[in-house]
C-alpha cells in the first residue's frame, strides 16, 4: 500500500482555515525555519521523541533494542537509533513516542470524514499541513487525496511555505478551496540566514497562485529582532500593490510552545534567541496594511 509521512492529525482546529477543521500534519520539509515549532516535522522518515521527564529508567527499552541505542543511562543514542519504535511498545511509561507514520489516502480521508457533521455545521473541512505538503512523496498521493475529498465533498484548505514546483500547486489547484501561504522574509538574505534557503521560488510560486485565481490569505509569521520591524512587513504592502491578490493577511506571532519538542529529539532548543512580539508591534504592523487599503488584517491565526 502506497502511503504517505504524517506526523499528527489534529481535530477540531480553528485556527487552520475557516470553521472547524481537521488538519493533516506531514513529514518533511524543504526549510529549515530557525524558530520552528514543529522540529519533528523537518525529516520525513520517522523520528523518536524522548521524554526524560517520563522517565522511570526501568531499563525495559534498554533490553528491547535490537541496536544497544538505549544503553545502560537508557537515554537515546541518536547514532545508533533508527527509529524503529521496538522501545516504544515496550516503555510501560509513556515515555518514548514515533513521530511519523505512513498513511493511504483512503486512510486519512476515513479519518477526516468521523467530523463530517461539525465541517457542515460550521462551514470547515480538512486542512493539509506540516513540515510541508507540497514536497510530500509521492505526490501523485498527494493528488489523489485531495481528488478523494474533494469527491467527499469536504473543504480542501493548504498551509504551505511555497518552496515546491508550481507544477504541484497547478495539479492541486482545482481540489483546493484555499492557500494559506507563508511569507516569512521578504528580504533574500535574510530569508537564507534565518529559513535556510533563497526566497524567489516562493515569491513566484505566490505571484503565480494568484495570477491564476488562486484564493490565498498570506500568513506571516513574526520574531521580535528578526523580522518584525515596519522595514520587514512594508515590502509585503509593496508585493500587495503589485497584483498579489489576497483576501486576509494573518500576522502570526511567535510562542514557544516547541521548544520542548527539541529537548525530546536530543536537540538544541530555541533558547532564548527568539522573542515574541509586543501586541502593541503587532498593531502598529497591522496599521501599516489597514493604511494601504487592506482592511482584512487579522492578528493570530
């Protein structure tokens, strides 16, 4: 069976898109945002999440390694781990979690379709997430998931970075109600120092959605010291005048609600580097938009 990395499916969100919504969570990811909230959906292969706090040190994953990964401190080799979940069964605990699953399409769209009732209700559907969708493989599966939903007659909504060929974005086009599209940097270098890549294709990608009638709300995301000055935000404005046709902008501040997700992979966390923005900023940047004509400015999600 054919299938695709998920990580998470998350029920009744509202954040996602309009009304209810399931979203899909993928594996995999093209950026390497350095503020990430979600460190476990950058790879797409599976990956275990340890939690030392959970940790009774009984030994039982310690013995249950088919590769000595847990070793006598039963902490996690990353070395050696290869994360096939053989300790996970075993952590009478909890402490050991696989991040990462294949799923069918036919899998997912059961499970989008126990909410049907709430998505009728509330006028919400699914939304596909991650990492990143749009660099998923296969990504014929990809097609064929939101052709299945479509068929359900269920609301296709995709939060996307935009790094990906447009020709997935034009393959999926007609299935998709609506884009929820990242802009995290406008300036190239800094995009490159802080996301890990160069920004043209994302800025074509945008300018191409909508050039082809696309519905897009542009979110983006903002770090205090990074990219959350009037000099970040007004190349936007710029962008919007120049044809970029969105229905809302989301200025989406920054939390810190992953950070521990980095300390259950045996990485570094986000310190104290990152800041989040004061609400009287984020008004200030939202006044910005509101004086160049665009009224539908919504702070967080």
């Amino acid at each position: 069976m054919v299938s695709l990395p998920v990580f998470n499916i998350q029920k009744y969100c509202i954040h996602d898109g309009d009304g209810i919504r399931t979203t899909v969570f993928f594996k995999g990811c093209p950026l390497r945002c350095a503020w990430c909230h979600n460190p476990e959906s950058q790879k797409p292969e599976p990956q275990l999440l340890w939690d030392a706090e959970k940790c009774t040190q009984c030994g039982a994953c310690a013995a249950a390694c088919p590769r000595g990964a847990a070793g006598d401190s039963v902490r996690v080799d990353r070395e050696r781990c290869v994360s096939c979940g053989v300790c996970v069964r075993v952590c009478p605990a909890g402490a050991r979690q696989l991040s990462g699953k294949g799923m069918s399409p036919e899998q997912i769209v059961d499970e989008a379709k126990k909410d049907l009732m709430f998505y009728e209700q509330s006028g919400g559907g699914v939304t596909l997430s991650g990492g990143e969708v749009m660099t998923a493989e296969p990504f014929d599966e990809v097609i064929r998931l939101c052709r299945l939903l479509h068929e359900e007659g269920i609301s296709i909504f995709v939060d996307t970075c935009g790094m990906a060929p447009y020709e997935r974005f034009d393959a999926i086009r007609a299935y998709t109600d609506c884009f929820l599209y990242d802009i995290k940097a406008m300036d190239p270098e800094k995009h490159k120092k802080w996301i890990g890549a160069d920004n043209r294709l994302i800025l074509e990608n945008l300018r191409c959605l909508s050039r082809d009638g696309a519905r897009l709300r542009l979110r983006i995301p903002l770090v205090e010291g990074i990219n959350a000055e009037p000099e970040d935000v007004l190349p936007v404005v710029e962008l919007l005048k120049e044809g970029v046709r969105a229905e809302k902008i989301h200025l989406l501040p920054y939390h810190t609600f992953g950070q521990e997700k980095y300390r259950k992979l045996g990485r570094s966390g986000q310190g104290e580097l990152f800041r989040v923005p004061s609400q009287e900023k984020l008004e200030s940047l939202a006044e910005l938009f509101r004086q160049a004509g665009y009224s539908q400015v919504v702070i967080g999600g």
